[in-house]
C-alpha cells in the first residue's frame, strides 16, 4: 500500500481560505490521499469539491483546545456530518482527563460516538500535555467510548507526534482501535517510521513532499 494510503491532507490554520481549500481538495485528488482534514466551516466547500472522489472528509471538533461543553461538541459533530464529513477527529476534553475526570471524559467520547453513528471517531489526545500515565489512561478511556482511532495532537500544542508516543499508543491498544500520528510530520523518512512503529494514519500539511519521497 503506497504513502498516499495513509494520508489525511490536513489544512487547519485560521487564515485558510476558500481558495486555500479548494488547492487543499484539488492536490488530494491529484496525489490521490486517503483522505483531507479541516475545520467545520469548510467541510460543505470540501464536500462539493470532493463530490466525485473517494476521498475521505475528516472535520476536527472541539478543536484545538478540547475545553467546550459536550454538548456543543456534540452539535458540532453532528453539524459537520450532515455537511458532508464522514470522519470526525475530536480533541479530548485535557483538563477534565488531568483532573481524573474519568467519567466525564468517557461519556463525552460515548455520546459523540453515538451521535455520529457509523462514522469514524478519532481522539486527539495532544500528547505533549500528558504523563505517560495520562496518555494509557487516554486510551482505555478512548477504547471504552468505542471511538475508532487515538490521535496524538492537534499541531497547535507545544509538541506533535513523536517516535516514542506512537510506540507506546501501539502498546497498549494493540489492534482494538487504530493510531493517527500528526503534529510536525515533514518527510518521508518520518511518515514510514511512524507507519512501522503502528500508525494506520498520518495527519500532515506535507503530504505532497511526502508521496514524493522527499
């Protein structure tokens, strides 16, 4: 399976425009990537720029700080799959999983799940503000709510995706759900070592250089 099989060509900056996503849509039909990445708001844009390719729409939530209520999570969620997403990609809720907030945290990753129905759930767990304890109790937490992937970081925390992350993510959930890395992703060299080390999706600004080789 080549490296565009597992690309989420991601453009979240708030400066984006409309031309900046119809570029977005039009290189991930060129290079033929799994899938994009963006915020709500352009995921109507996305669908009808997409409309004749099977390229998967991921719409983040809660994005990029994961502090709002459920519920607007929830209508958000909601939101973006009837404008065309089929993947959300959710920031868990830090402060509520640091305070041991377990129950809360779980719920909320339940109900997104259940308002989204089949459609994928990933779990941005912004790794760089987790203790290793944090980040396995992230994933039995993430594995319990029945989401369908644990996500490593928004790009917008104080670190991305790391070797050492990935690696033990893959430790602990195994096969039971699957692993996006992203944050800082740049080359080639980094997509096939976090793909080796258990990555089934990388979410990168730079998935041309990536499908090149570069």
């Amino acid at each position: 399976m080549g490296l565009e099989n597992y690309i989420d060509h991601t453009l979240l900056k708030p400066t984006a425009t409309d031309q900046d996503i119809i570029n977005l849509c039009a290189e991930a039909k060129q290079f033929n990537f799994f899938g994009v990445c963006v915020n709500g708001c352009h995921v109507p844009l996305v669908k009808k720029e997409l409309q004749e390719a099977s390229i998967s729409i991921a719409a983040v939530i809660g994005f990029p700080l994961g502090a709002m209520s459920t519920t607007a999570k929830i209508c958000e969620a909601q939101d973006c799959i009837s404008n065309g997403a089929n993947e959300i990609d959710m920031v868990l809720n830090i402060g509520w999983l640091k305070s041991k907030k377990y129950e809360l945290v779980l719920k909320e990753i339940s109900k997104i799940k259940e308002a989204i129905g089949s459609s994928i759930l990933k779990v941005i767990i912004e790794t760089c503000y987790l203790t290793e304890e944090e980040k396995l109790k992230a994933c039995e937490l993430i594995i319990q709510g029945k989401a369908d992937y644990v996500k490593t970081s928004t790009g917008f925390g104080t670190g991305g995706a790391t070797y050492d992350d990935v690696a033990l993510l893959k430790k602990k959930v195994g096969n039971r759900i699957k692993i996006k890395a992203s944050g800082g992703i740049k080359n080639t060299e980094m997509a096939l070592k976090y793909i080796d080390l258990g990555a089934s999706r990388i979410g990168t600004s730079s998935g041309i250089n990536i499908s090149k080789g570069v």
